[in-house]
C-alpha cells in the first residue's frame, strides 16, 4: 500500500510502456531515469500548464504489442519527395537508410533537456530518424505517422539544414478517428548559417489521442526558420516550441491554425529568444472553437539585452462558434534591449452576426454561410504557407471539420 501510495503518476504511465530497443548510452539513461524519478504530471501550480491537465494520460489502455507493418499508408500529403513510413511508432519493414535519411543507430545522440516527458522519451523511444539537408536545392521530406492502434508513439528526430542549405519536412501524423494513443515526440532542430528550412506539422488524430510534441530550435546568423503547425483533431495536443535565435540577421516564423470541436483541447506554447542583434520574428496562430473544446495560447518573445534593432511581432486570434468553447490566450514580450520594434495581440470573438445575415440574403445556408467565413479567417495563416500541397490539404480538412 505504501508504493501505491508514494507512485508517481510517471510511474503508473511507465507501466504501461515498453523500454526502448534503440541503442542508449548508460550516463543518458541513468540521467533520465534519475529526472523521472524526481517528477510527477505538471499541475496548475505550474504557469506553463496552468490551463493543460494531462492526468487522463493514466486512463488509456495503451496496446504495448501494437506490430511492425510493411504495409505503407496511403494518406500522404506530399506527391514528391521522399517519404520515410512510421506504423504504429516503428518504422516501417523495408524502410532504409538513404542520402539525407538515417533511421539505424549504433548510438542515439544525447540531447538532454529538464523536461520529464523528454526524458520519457528517450526511455521508451519508439524509433529516431534523422533528417540532414547539405545542399542549396530546396529538398523534401515527408514523415508519415499513421497509428492505427492505441499504441504509444515516441519518436525522436533531429532535423540538420546545414550552412547554405534548403529544406523542407513535413511531419504527417494520422490517426483512425476512434483512436486513444499516446504521442510524446521530441525534435532537435539546427539550421545553419545562411540556411533555409520550413517544417510543417499536421496533427490529424484520433478523438481519444492525447500528443504532447516539444521542437527545440537552434538558428545560426542569416539563417531562416519557418514553423507551420496544424492541429485538427484529438483528444488533447500539446506543442511546445522553443526557439534560440543565436546569430544575428536571423528570420524567424511561426504559424498555425487549429480547428477544435467536441471536449477537444489544444495548448500551443512558443519561446522564441533573441540573443543578438538585427533580427526578425513573426508569429501568426489562428483557431476556430466549437462545442466545449478549449484552447490555450502562450507566446513569448525574450529580446536580450546585446539584441538591438530586433523587429518582433506576435498575434493570436480565436472565432468561438458555441457558448461553451474556451479560450485562454497570453502573448508576452520580454524586453531588455531599447532599440526594438516589437508587439503582440489577442483577440477573441464571434462571428460577425451581420457578415452571416449578408451571406444567407444571398441563397447560402447558415451553416455554409458560416463555413465560408471561417475558411476566410484562417485563410491568412494558409496564405503564409508557401507549400501549396501542405496548404491545400489543410484546406481540404478544414472542409471536412465542418461537413460533419
């Protein structure tokens, strides 16, 4: 009675999970478990979390022997390009290491953060994959993530866009509608100087499906970084997104729309740190809210004190389409340097009574009325996306979200 007394939420989720396969140093094992040893579940004492509750976590029935498959998913988004195939979180039979991809290691790289769930996810990775641009031709890569079991999925990546290079990935995760899995996912991103990547993120999961994502971003001077991130669907999402701007002369841009409905919840937290001077920032997240969804937006920009002439803009703006729908938004600006131009926003409404009357006097449905000026909305976050297939099957899906 005493160790069930003394069991840590981590320890009970731990029960459930099956210790990696991949190759771990001992010193970044014995890290790990020593962190998690010391944690347990963020509560709303903890700013970061105060409106996220993950305790639901322990009430999943994960399927621990979830099998490998060679069977490829069809719902791609990308028509060309490589594609490396994750089933159930393993890659997929037949898959193999090619230029630019490395999915076999004979050691994992340690990448050590204070976070609990990183260290939950070295643990119990269910496999890495590596990504690496070395080249000035704008390259693309599709990691498809199709789940179909209520499994855990612990990926780790690492993304390199080496210095003068360009690239573009496309992180694609898929889930059955009625699926309750587990996504923890850690991403290590480098861009290099006078660099150029753009990631794309699509979280289409199953309703039950909690997916708790943290990317941590590294930029070099003259570097560019763009973020694309798409929630559609799950039970709750989670993306933390950590962003050290270290060279000067640096772009950086965040975007993302989100369509919640049902008890979906959905947290997006973004960091990003100026550390030196003559750099630009953009951040741009959208959603639309239904039924008794919530949604919680946290942006921060820190401006150093040595980041002169640091132009740096944050935005967020919420459509709730129900009395019941939540929203909880905190954009914040640090400022120690005096030669910024900096500003952020929030803003939640509803639909404009009138814009819908004009739209119905001219033969539209009100749900079709309704529709219309949604996709127009979030069409400015789409509008920033310069992949046009990312774009358009987001577009695709919003369509969907609101057909049903």
């Amino acid at each position: 009675m005493e160790d069930l007394l003394t069991q840590t939420k981590f320890d009970r989720l731990r029960t459930q999970l099956n210790e990696t396969a991949l190759p771990l140093t001992e010193v970044a094992k014995q890290r790990a478990q020593s962190l998690l040893e010391i944690s347990d579940f963020p509560t709303r004492k903890n700013e970061a979390w105060k409106y996220t509750n993950v305790n639901g976590l322990n009430k999943l029935l994960l399927n621990a022997s979830a099998s490998k498959s060679n069977n490829k998913p069809a719902n791609t988004i990308s028509n060309n390009g490589r594609k490396v195939h994750i089933i159930n979180g393993h890659i997929a039979e037949g898959q193999t290491d090619t230029p630019g991809i490395k999915t076999s290691w004979d050691s994992l790289p340690e990448r050590y953060t204070e976070s609990p769930f990183d260290a939950l996810n070295l643990l119990y990775c269910s496999c890495a994959v590596e990504l690496t641009f070395d080249d000035s031709e704008n390259k693309s890569i599709e990691l498809v993530f199709d789940n179909n079991h209520n499994t855990a999925i612990f990926p780790r990546l690492f993304i390199n866009c080496k210095k003068g290079s360009k690239g573009t990935v496309i992180l694609n995760f898929q889930g059955a509608e009625n699926n309750a899995s587990f996504i923890n996912a850690s991403t290590y991103i480098d861009v290099g100087e006078n660099a150029n990547l753009s990631i794309h993120k699509i979280q289409k999961n199953g309703n039950d499906t909690f997916d708790l994502q943290r990317e941590y971003v590294n930029q070099a001077a003259n570097s560019s970084f763009t973020m694309n991130t798409f929630p559609l669907s799950g039970r709750l999402t989670r993306n933390d997104l950590l962003i050290n701007v270290n060279g000067s002369n640096c772009e950086t841009f965040m975007n993302g729309a989100y369509t919640l409905k049902g008890k979906s919840h959905c947290d997006n937290h973004t960091t990003v740190d100026h550390k030196v001077a003559n750099c630009y920032s953009k951040e741009l997240y959208k959603g639309v809210i239904d039924d008794r969804a919530t949604n919680v937006f946290n942006g921060k920009v820190f401006v150093r004190k040595d980041a002169q002439k640091i132009n740096a803009f944050q935005s967020n703006a919420n459509i709730l389409l129900s009395e019941t729908g939540t929203v909880n938004s905190k954009p914040e600006l640090e400022i120690y340097a005096d030669d910024v131009k900096c500003s952020h926003g929030s803003t939640t409404g509803q639909l404009d009574d009138e814009a819908v009357f004009y739209l119905r006097s001219r033969g539209l449905s009100e749900k079709s009325a309704k529709e219309l000026l949604v996709k127009a909305f979030l069409g400015e976050v789409l509008e920033a996306v310069e992949n046009e297939e990312v774009s358009s099957y987001v577009e695709e899906q919003i369509e969907l979200h609101f057909s049903k």
